[in-house]
C-alpha cells in the first residue's frame, strides 16, 4: 500500500544506496510460519510451523521440531560471526516459556515477549538469560531503538563479524486483553484489536490520508473464491474506519524509518557504513479493504505476499530495481553466502545475487515461480460484525505465483478444493477469478488455451505443495527429468500436451485442517504423482 513513500530514510538511505527487489514474496503470509521459514531457509511446509501459538506454530512448535538447533544464528557462529538481536522472534516466545529453552545462537539478545508484544504502550523484553523486565509507559519501537543502538555499539567492540537483527512490531494491529495486565494470556477471539499506536510525535502526521482506491478496493463485484467470495460491500462507516487504520499504520512506521536513519547514521560514525549489508524487509504484507476483506493479512493476494526487500551493501547496484522473482526461503541462503559459509543441501531456496553482473545473470536464468500456502484460520484486525467474524476457519490453501516477461500469473486450490486463476497482467488487482462460473473467461492466457494453462498449473503446484530442497527451486526438472522444461512456457509446448492430460494427478486435498496434517492434504507428488517424461 505504498508504505515506503511515506518513509524518506528508507528513500534516502536505502533506495537510494541499494536495489530494491520489487518482485519479492513471503511464502507464507503470516507472522511465525514467515519468520521461521526466513530464519530456516525452508517452507513452512517442511518446518511444520504453521500458525502463530500452539499446537500448529509458535515458539513451542519451533523447538518441538527441532529448529532452535537448526537455524540462521548458529549456522552463523558455525562461521565466525557474533550474532545480535531485539525485538519480536516469534509468536508464543512468552514471559512464562522464554527460558525453556533460551533461544539459541545469540551472542546477545533483548527479546520482545508476549503477551505484551503488540501493546505498543507495555513492552516487555528479555535480555540474554535475565529477567522480563516491563516498559509500560513507553513506546516499544522507541525501546527497541534504544536497544539496538546499545547491541550495535556491543558487536563492534568485540571486534569480531557481526549480524544484527532488529524486529520492531510496527506497524502491526495492537492487542490488548485484561489478562495481558498480569502475564496472562487470551484466546485470539478475547483480543481486543485496535489500529497501531504511532509515537505521540508522529500522531498528527498524514490525516486525511486513505487507502489508494486500486480497482480492489471495496469492490461493487464479489471476487476470489471461498469465503471472500461472500463478503458484502463495506459501508462507508467502515471504509472510513480502515482509513484512518490506514493512516496510523504509516503513522507507527515512522518510528521505523527513524530507526535505519540511527542504525546508518552510528554505522557511518564507527567507519564501517560501507563494509556492511543492510537488509530491509518483513514478514508478510497487508490488505485493508481489498476485496472487501478487513484489515488482516494471510491470503495470497498481492498486498499479502509481494513485500519490500532493499538490501545495500558491498557491490550492491544503488538506486536499481530488481525484477527477478525472490522469497523469503532464499534468505538464509543468502546471508550465508555474504558470510562465506557453506550452504546446506536441505534449504528450499536460492541466493540472492547482489552483483550487478549477477543480477543480469539471473534474470535471464533464475526459476519464475513462487509457492504459497497457509492454514487454518483467516483473522480480522478491523471491526467485528455479523457477517466478518474475529476469525474465518477455512483458510487453508495452496497458491502459486508465475512470473515472468511474458505472463503473470496467481493460482490456488482452497481447501474445500475451490481454484482460483487471476492474469494479473489483464487483471493486476486479482479481481476477476478465471475459474469461477460467474466469470467469463478468455479461451487463451498467457500465449495458450486456458484449460492448458490450468493443467500445468496444477502440475507445478502439486510438485511445489510438497517440494523439498531442490525441488523447491527446479520443480520442473521433477516432471521432466530430462532437464527439456525450464518454465511454464517450455511446459506449454504441445509436444508435452498428453503427458499433461494423459498421466497427471489434479491436485486435491481430503479436509480443510487448522495446520499441516499430511493425511489432509491430499495426494502427494513423490507416493501419488505423476509419470516423469
């Protein structure tokens, strides 16, 4: 939603000094599984990490898996490296679980800690092995601020390599709930959500301001599928209600461009400005409004899913814009990589080139498909009514993205099996579902006869929505082994029409489940798949 006009030390000390990868994608479009999969280099289907608290997701289900021994700031320190971090780590990392265990591979930490993570005005954070200690009165991105100065100024006094993390929660929804006044926490439906919190010094900035009316916005014709498919026109009163959301969100993610502005700035007065890799991003996007949804995230819609990625650093093109295809799964591949560190086989995504020269390189030969996929609930972070709950139950779904000079392409399979296909290049704001029977559709998209086009669609994403390791990244070569299909357009070629009509599996699933169940999923590419050709 045009976030980073309204952030001029971003502009100024990131777009202006870096590239900005303006096709980049979370894989997952909710905070926990996002953030796993950015620290693991894996989708959250083979974290099992797939819901913000217990049993699905979580910090709980973090370290069930395994994953506090496995993952980026190890992997870090394996290399030489003093790791660093404040602010948000996960979901569920609690006053009452954040010593059981201590997260692990942090040279030094000040962790943001629920239940108080999303009250603006009553942070709690955690430092290294010691107690929570509250900040009520304060506001948690002018903590964190402070917080991170103080860990910048610790890792260049060691003398040694260092990576930093900083995770303010701006501008997310704020969450209150009586029990949060003593440590106690509360079910997702007693939340009292209200719009974000900006520092008093940034609350009369931007009034007036609303969300841009894309075609989208609170349309006067139902689109997608599945639930969204029924939601009603939103009424004035509640279109005014999402602007001024809207205006507080830009409103609290001033405090974060103060924070690069402090973050360049002390890195330029130690001297080491310009021997450092910056990297700007988050955990998923936003709508508001869009397809007459209330605020929230966790679809696959481009609001949710096509977020910032800035990275400035050694070598690093300035004032470029990238358009080769990247997600959150290669992340860790990448900052291994600036580290010199070994790549493990395991990890599902592919470095980011940071060169010029690379750059180019990749985009004529790097893969054009994104996976996407989510469980469980949908939430509302706007108001409630009859017809808009807190939560919607089924929003489980696998989604992909295909993108490439040519075509651009979204499709979905929901879990009560609904598909959804949008040509976002007739129809950027996904408004018209090409598989719906309400729809009329077009008898070729993207240089081929629709159904086609759907067939191989189903066939990418019914390798994708399993996909491990390499397969994440070339799932084409698991359907042509012979190395013949690169993309869709190679796919689309007539020669391979019988394979997909003769010897493909339709991707299904048998329930709709709160997260990753195997046996709801339904047919599995490698026990139930296709005949390789």
């Amino acid at each position: 939603m045009n976030s980073l006009d309204y952030m001029p030390f971003v502009q100024k000390h990131l777009l202006d000094h870096g590239t900005l990868f303006r096709r980049h994608f979370c894989t997952t479009a909710l905070c926990c599984p996002s953030r796993v999969t950015l620290w693991t280099g894996k989708a959250a289907h083979n974290t099992n990490v797939t819901n913000v608290v217990p049993p699905y997701g979580g910090y709980p289900k973090f370290v069930s898996q395994g994953l506090n021994d496995k993952y980026l700031p190890l992997w870090l320190q394996e290399s030489g490296y003093n790791t660093y971090y404040t602010g948000k780590l996960f979901n569920a990392h609690s006053v009452d679980n954040y010593d059981s265990p201590h997260a692990a591979g942090w040279t030094a930490s000040d962790f943001l800690l629920d239940p108080f993570t999303y009250w603006y005005m009553n942070s709690t954070y955690q430092r290294n092995k010691d107690p929570p200690v509250s900040f009520e009165g304060r506001h948690s991105v002018d903590v964190i601020a402070e917080k991170a100065l103080g860990l910048l100024d610790e890792a260049v006094e060691a003398s040694k390599p260092f990576f930093l993390g900083i995770a303010p929660v701006s501008p997310h929804a704020n969450l209150w709930s009586p029990a949060f006044k003593h440590g106690n926490h509360s079910d997702l439906e007693d939340i009292e959500f209200s719009p974000p919190v900006p520092a008093e010094r940034h609350s009369k900035l931007f009034e007036g301001l609303k969300v841009p009316r894309t075609a989208n916005f609170n349309p006067d014709k139902p689109s997608s599928a599945s639930w969204i498919r029924k939601l009603p026109k939103q009424s004035k009163e509640t279109v005014d209600y999402n602007d001024k959301f809207y205006v507080q969100r830009l409103q609290t993610l001033q405090s974060v461009d103060e924070i690069v502005d402090s973050i360049v700035g002390r890195l330029e007065d130690l001297k080491i400005l310009d021997n450092t890799y910056i990297i700007y991003t988050t955990d998923n996007g936003y709508h508001i409004g869009h397809h007459r949804m209330q605020p929230a995230k966790q679809c696959s819609f481009e609001e949710d899913i096509n977020i910032p990625l800035i990275i400035r650093g050694p070598r690093v093109p300035k004032k470029s814009i990238s358009d080769i295809v990247t997600t959150h799964t290669d992340l860790v591949p990448t900052l291994l990589r600036i580290a010199g560190a070994p790549l493990r086989e395991d990890f599902d995504g592919l470095a980011i080139p940071l060169t010029e020269e690379s750059i180019a390189r990749a985009s004529e030969t790097r893969h054009e498909h994104v996976t996407v996929e989510h469980w469980g609930f949908a939430s509302n972070e706007g108001q409630v009514f009859d017809s808009y709950p807190r939560l919607h139950p089924n929003n489980t779904y696998k989604a992909l993205r295909v993108i490439s000079k040519t075509y651009n392409l979204h499709y979905q399979v929901w879990c009560n099996n609904e598909r959804e296909l949008h040509d976002l290049t007739t129809d950027p704001g996904q408004m018209v579902n090409l598989l719906h029977p309400d729809e009329e559709a077009p008898e070729r998209i993207a240089g081929a006869p629709l159904d086609k086009v759907v067939q191989r669609l189903d066939a990418l994403l019914f390798v994708l929505k399993s996909c491990k390791a390499e397969t994440c990244v070339q799932p084409w070569r698991a359907l042509h082994p012979g190395g013949n299909v690169e993309s869709l357009r190679d796919a689309l070629s007539p020669r391979f029409d019988s394979f997909y009509e003769d010897r493909s599996r339709k991707i299904e699933f048998d329930r709709c489940e709160m997260g990753f169940i195997l046996d709801a999923e339904g047919p599995q590419f490698k026990q139930d798949g296709f005949l390789s050709t």
